[in-house]
C-alpha cells in the first residue's frame, strides 16, 4: 500500500517502475546561486529516542526517515558576509517574508506521514518553509524528489547494511567505509554522521546527511552524485548505537 501512494505522488515526475528510476528534477528559479544540496535523513529509532523525541502514532513501518533538502548558502547572502550558521538557522527567512504551508495532494501527505518524523509541529510545514519555498520551487516536485532520494537510499546497499545491524553498537568507520565501497564515493565529507544522547544516555546514531551535487542528484545514491561538505558538521563518535524499534 505505502510502494503504491509512494508511486502516485511521484507521477508530477515521472511514471514509476520496478526500479528507483524516478528523476528527482528540481531546479530553483529564485536564489539559486548554491553550490550543493544536503540531503536529512532520520535513523528513526534513535531520531526518536533523542532529545523531545516523537508524537504518539509515530509509524515504525521503516528505519529511515526523511528529515529534509536544504539547499547550501546562496553566494548572494554569503557576499553579504552572512554567516553560514545564521543561514542554517533562519534559512529562507533571510530571503523574504514567511511562506504559508505547503499544499500536497493527498498522496503526497500520505507518504509523507509515514517516512517524515511525527514532531510537536509539522516538520514537513518547516522543511518548506526554511528551505524551499524561497527557491521558487513547486512544494509538490519538491517534496516529491526528497521523497524520491529517500525512496532510493531504501533500496540502497547501504540499507541493507544499517538494517542487518540495528539493534547494536557500530563503529563509525565501518559505516562510512561501506558507504565509500559500496558507493565508490571519495569526498571525504559526502556522507556526515550526526548522533545524540538517547533518553537511556547512551549516544545513538539520529540522522545521516548526504551532500549532493544539484546537477546530479538523478544519479544518488551512486558516486557521481556526491560533493565534499565545506563544513564538517559530523559529530559521531568512534563508536554508537544503531537502535532499532523495541
């Protein structure tokens, strides 16, 4: 059921098939003066567990999550000598007035309720709000091909990887080093690690951000998708946990 609203929300794209084929098409017709893209997911379990965790009725159908698409710092504000943490902290506020919510199809918001993390208040409402509206772009292709890179890490080697270790600990450099091999990635900081402390107090692995190439990211998860992060922004330690539900 959830492969078959997954293949109706794609259709603004392309048509869907067997295959994670699907194009993610997204190009900014405002501000697009940016030189990557990071792509957010959630390590659910541990997303969960860590910090103000998630609503009630968060579904636990999947590992993986889908946090956001941020577009790296316009060159236009960085000219303007504005910090790059101020913009990861107000992103499209500094761009122009706030925009409204989003307006999905009910597909859409139906896969979306099922891969993006249950928070307090709409995450997706902020994700569009903090970093897409102001690129001008349609909110349905734009969470259409987040949606669709989400769908294609799924489906990934890398998965499969994580899964068959969930529920233990993990060292960091077997993860990224099966991310190089299996992807044949070599930017240093294509794949960044975050983790925090779990409600037990033990450091778990939250969310996995990808630096993408905007010309590319038809290509992800394969290796010429893939950019160096100027910032490191990775904060794993040499080893955590890989939670999985309980």
């Amino acid at each position: 059921m959830i492969r078959k609203v997954f293949c109706l929300s794609l259709l603004a794209l392309a048509a869907c098939s067997s295959e994670p084929g699907i194009s993610p098409g997204l190009t900014p017709s405002a501000h697009g003066d940016f030189d990557h893209n990071t792509l957010a997911l959630t390590w659910q379990p541990g997303f969960c567990s860590t910090g103000s965790g998630c609503a009630e009725g968060q579904p636990q159908s999947t590992l993986v999550g889908l946090h956001g698409l941020w577009a790296s710092e316009p060159h236009a504000l960085e000219a303007e000598n504005v910090p790059v943490e101020r913009w990861w902290r107000e992103g499209c506020d500094l761009l122009g007035p706030q925009a409204p919510p989003p307006v999905l199809d009910g597909a859409m918001q139906a896969t979306l309720l099922e891969i993006v993390p249950h928070t307090k208040s709409s995450l997706v409402t902020h994700e569009w709000v903090k970093h897409g509206a102001c690129f001008g772009y349609d909110p349905g292709v734009f969470f259409a091909t987040a949606s669709s890179l989400h769908h294609r890490f799924v489906r990934s080697p890398m998965m499969q990887f994580l899964a068959a270790r969930a529920g233990s600990k993990i060292r960091r450099e077997d993860v990224l080093g099966f991310f190089s091999t299996a992807t044949g990635a070599t930017p240093p900081r294509a794949l960044q690690l975050r983790c925090e402390k779990d409600h037990e107090g033990r450091i778990a692995l939250t969310q996995l951000w990808f630096t993408l190439r905007p010309d590319r990211m038809d290509r992800f998860p394969a290796a010429e998708s893939y950019l160096d992060s100027p910032q490191m922004q990775d904060n794993c330690p040499a080893e955590f946990w890989l939670k999985k539900w309980s």
